[in-house]
C-alpha cells in the first residue's frame, strides 16, 4: 500500500508491505518482490521515499558485501529471507535504515513468541533521504496486540508552510477611473492646490504629487497586494 502524503509543496511517499512467509512457495514470493519493484519504480527518484515492512527475514548483525545498504547494528542471523531483502535493497538503491543505530537488545527485537526472538521488521528509505533519520527503533511499551512490536523511525527534513509576508502598500485603483470620476478626482486636486504654498520647484513638485495619490485614493479607492512565502519543517513517525 502507497500513501502520498502532500506537505507543504512536497510529496511524501510512504509505502507499507507485508512480505510472503519462509515457507510458502517461491512463485507466490517471487510476484510480491516484482509487485514491490513496480510500486518503487512509480515513485519518481527526486521525491522522498519511506518504505515500513514486515519482510519476514532476518538480515542479521554482518554486513559483508552489503555494507553500502545496511550499517551492521542487526540481530541474530541472516537467512534466505534477509538475503532477499537486502538484494532488494542493493537493487533499488535503498537502506535498510534501522541497522544503522547501534540499540539494546530490547529496541531490536520486533517479534517475540516465547523465548523465540526476531528481527523481521525494517524500514527502507533511499540513500539520500539518510541523513534526514535521527533515530529508528523497536518500543516495547507499545502493545499491538499481535507479537510484533512498533518499530519507530523518526525523520526530520525541511519542507514548506505558508508563511504570510508582510503587505506593502496599498495601490491605487487606477482601473476604475472613469468619465463619471475624472471630473471628481480633477475638482479635488484644484480645491486642495497644495502645490500653489511651494517656494520651489522641488517642493512643488512633491506637493502635487503627494496631492494627487491622496486625491485618487479617496476617489479611487485602493486594494492590498501581497505574497506568501514557504518555509519550515516537518516530522513523521511510523
């Protein structure tokens, strides 16, 4: 399941899965991955992509020729499952980012049946979304009713809200001056003569234009202009 999330004026692309299980039939596992490769390639490379799964495989503590797409903080052993897994994430250009947080056991493990412990949980995201998560790990005293835990990857990166800017000043209606209004706006400019008390040409010839701004505003009237400007920042939590 995809979900775009719009923030600001950037598109987040959030994707969930559930991954076939060890010991169904490689046909059935085969379609999910190629189901998957689709849902990624629909995703366009500038946008942000976060990918929050049950893959049912252990990628394990080693890095070994993966090490460009895990960072070695795993648990347990890797099987045929996590071998899946990270070829995927080789293929797509993805990192398994929460092996890249050195955690206690206790924030590792996301699924525990008895005395059985796993790590079959993970998020994916593109390599150059790394530096935008800050922290990714399992809380246990989240209870989900299921013997899985919450896995939890927090991602912080800039992004735009509105932010209004300050209106400058008002502008005059020139569009609406009219026959009707020419004969107003020329009466009040004669009456004030603002320009008849000048000692010199200079001051004369703010005086008339400062007489003329105020005479077309009253007659005119006048409309605000403004813009917005985008800025700041946004958090998800899956």
């Amino acid at each position: 399941m995809t979900i775009k999330v719009l923030v600001g004026s950037e598109i987040i692309n959030v994707v969930s899965v559930y991954a076939p299980q060890i010991g169904l039939p490689d046909d059935i596992k085969k379609v999910f991955w190629e189901d998957l490769d689709m849902v990624i390639q629909d995703v366009p490379q500038s946008k942000k992509l976060f990918i929050g799964e049950d893959f049912n495989g252990h990628i394990g503590v080693d890095s070994d020729e993966y090490d460009r797409n895990i960072g070695g903080f795993g648990f347990g052993e890797r099987n045929i499952g996590g071998v899946s897994v990270l070829d995927f994430a080789v293929a797509s250009e993805l990192l398994v980012i929460n092996s890249y947080f050195e955690k206690k056991e206790a924030h590792l493990v996301t699924s525990e049946s008895g005395s059985l412990k796993t790590q079959i949980d993970d998020f994916l995201m593109r390599v150059d979304s790394r530096r935008s998560c800050k922290d990714c790990k399992v809380i246990r005293s989240e209870y989900l009713g299921t013997q899985h835990r919450l896995l939890v990857s927090n991602v912080e990166f800039k992004c735009s809200t509105w932010k209004k800017r300050r209106v400058g000043d008002p502008k005059v209606n020139w569009w609406t001056l009219t026959k009707e209004n020419v004969g107003l706006l020329l009466e009040r400019i004669t009456e004030e003569g603002a320009w008849r008390r000048a000692e010199d040409v200079d001051t004369m010839w703010e005086a008339m234009v400062d007489c003329i701004r105020r005479s077309a505003k009253e007659i005119l009237g006048t409309s605000r202009r403004g813009s917005n400007k985008m800025k700041g920042a946004w958090w998800w939590n899956e």
